[in-house]
C-alpha cells in the first residue's frame, strides 16, 4: 500500500478494509508492505513529505487491522536502513530482499542501498535472528543451513550454474 499523497485517514482504513476482506476471502496474501509516497522528481513536488513517525505508526495499524496476514515487510527502501531497522518493533518481521537494482523508487530521488551482511547486522542489533527465505515464506533458514544445503545439491548444477550457488539466494527476514 503506497500512501501520503494528501489522503484523508479514512482512505487508508478503507485500503486496510478492503485488504483485510479479500485475504479472507482468497488468502492470498503471503506479507503486506507500505511504504510512503516519494515526492521528489515527480511531477507532484507540492505533496507534503510522510515522515518515519507516520510512516511507523501506519505500519504499526497495519499489523492489528491486518491480523489476518502473517508477514509485514519493512519499506527500508523508501525509508532507509535505520527506519527499517526501527520498523521491527513496529510489527514488521521481514527486512525483504537485498535490492539489486531498484528503478521506481529510485527515479523518484530516493536510493538506499545495504549488503546482506549489513542487514543481518541490523536484525541481531534489534535483537532479533536474521533467516532466509522464499518468496512465499518457506525454508525460514539462517545463512550457514542455506549455505550448506547448496553444497549439498551443488554438485547437480550445471558448470555455468555453479558460482550461483555462494551468492546469497534468498532475502533476509527477522
């Protein structure tokens, strides 16, 4: 859910009810994400800024409206890194993936950027346990178990395949 553009509070709530029906009706949400407006280098520069505090607190709403959702995914993106930090005591458990190349967020002015190994520093700093998964939230493993089952099944890739398997494969999550 993308918002601050001037909507009125009860525009989210809508946003927040309308998801919330939906998932009980499909469940097919695997996590939400909300993330601010970015204002910069797009024709709409008069839309005031949405700072971390809302930006916070809506993720914080989120989490009970939404009770219905497993996961919450920090905006660290549109946010930066600390605020994403922050944004697991706030409700999120998922630090998402490390960004290879982001265009939409960044040709609005906003470029953030973090290694692996910096985003697992910011979950154990939050006190929490930074473990790997798939997009759709299966094998909740650290980085030593993802490590060791691909040397495991490394030998069944293919030559070209092979130096695949020491990148980091899956997005981090606390």
């Amino acid at each position: 859910m993308m918002y601050g553009m001037g909507e009125a509070i009860e525009a989210r709530v809508e946003h927040f009810q309308r998801v919330r029906d939906l998932q009980d009706e499909t469940g097919g949400f695997t996590a939400f994400i909300s993330w601010t407006f970015q204002h910069e280098h797009t024709e709409m520069p008069d839309v005031p800024e949405t700072y971390a505090e809302e930006y916070l607190r809506t993720l914080a709403v989120s989490r009970l409206f939404l009770d219905n959702i497993v996961h919450f995914q920090t905006s660290w993106v549109t946010q930066g890194k600390k605020i994403g930090q922050l944004a697991l005591s706030f409700g999120a458990d998922d630090m998402g993936s490390i960004m290879i190349e982001e265009n939409v967020v960044a040709s609005a002015g906003t470029s953030y950027r973090m290694s692996q190994d910096e985003m697992e520093h910011l979950i154990r700093v939050a006190g929490y346990t930074p473990k790997q998964r798939t997009n759709l939230y299966e094998r909740l493993v650290t980085r030593e178990e993802t490590a060791a089952l691909a040397r495991k099944y490394r030998h069944a890739l293919t030559p070209a395949n092979r130096d695949l398997v020491s990148a980091p494969l899956l997005p981090v999550v606390a």
